[in-house]
C-alpha cells in the first residue's frame, strides 16, 4: 500500500511549494560548510598564523594536531584552547558547523577527515563536555587557594 500523505509531501517539497518547516530535509542540508566557516570565521586567525595559530595548508603544524584525533582536536577547539576562543570566536557557530571547519582545515593539512556526522559529533560533544568539566575543576581549585590566600 502506497503511502500518499508521504508522495504528496515529497512531489510539494520538490516542486517547492511546501513551506521551509513542513519540509523534511536534514540538519546537514542547512548548515554552512566547512569552507565557508573557514572563509567566515577561521580564517582571520588560520589563514594568517595569529597567535600561532597553525596556517591552513602547513602540514607540519597540523601534523600533532590531526594526530590526537577528530573528536579529541575538535571538542578542545570547541570550548577554546591554548589562544583560541571557544567557537572559534563566533558564538553564534553551531558545533556542526564548527567541526566542519575544523575538518575542512585538516584535511587541506593532510588529514582525511570527513565532514562529521552524527556519531561523530555525540563523540565531539562528549570530548568537549570532559574539557569544560577539566576547566571546571580547575576553575575551582583555583577559587579555593584565593580562598586560603585571604584568610
């Protein structure tokens, strides 16, 4: 038995008409690319070398980097790292977005690392949410020696 709710909404979204909500077209389809978060974002740093920033293409500055891994290297960049910012200095990038870019810059550095997907991304998550929880910790440490220090 043919589903015709189902081929009524695919023949309205390909002929356009059906409105962007009722639309059923993945997470992926409407987020930038890579490059484009490169060229939006990134780039400011990374194509210059800022802060040591390692340069788009310089494969011996990526080298250590690609080496810890896509979710390891992106989950730290995410929540910022050594002069990096968290989100790159965007904080209006989505972590997909993010991690696009991320991959984008290490596969021009010899990487080959694919535009992440979703089990990528649950391990990114989880990889930046072990960072934050570090900082957390050491944030705290931190706030009890100033506490000691005043007594």
């Amino acid at each position: 038995m043919r589903n015709t709710r189902l081929d009524v909404l695919v023949a309205i979204t390909v002929l356009g008409l059906c409105p962007p909500a009722l639309a059923q077209t993945s997470g992926k389809d409407t987020l930038k690319s890579g490059e484009r978060v490169y060229t939006e974002v990134c780039a400011a740093c990374h194509g210059t070398g800022v802060a040591n920033a390692p340069k788009l293409r310089d494969r011996q500055a990526w080298t250590p980097l690609i080496a810890e891994g896509q979710h390891v290297l992106t989950g730290h960049a995410w929540v910022g790292v050594r002069a990096m910012p968290t989100k790159g200095g965007n904080p209006d990038l989505k972590l997909a977005e993010f991690a696009r870019a991320v991959a984008y810059m290490a596969s021009n550095a010899g990487g080959n690392w694919p535009d992440p997907d979703a089990a990528m991304l649950r391990k990114i998550a989880k990889e930046a949410e072990e960072r934050l929880e570090q900082q957390i910790r050491d944030a705290q440490k931190m706030k009890k020696e100033l506490h000691q220090m005043s007594r």
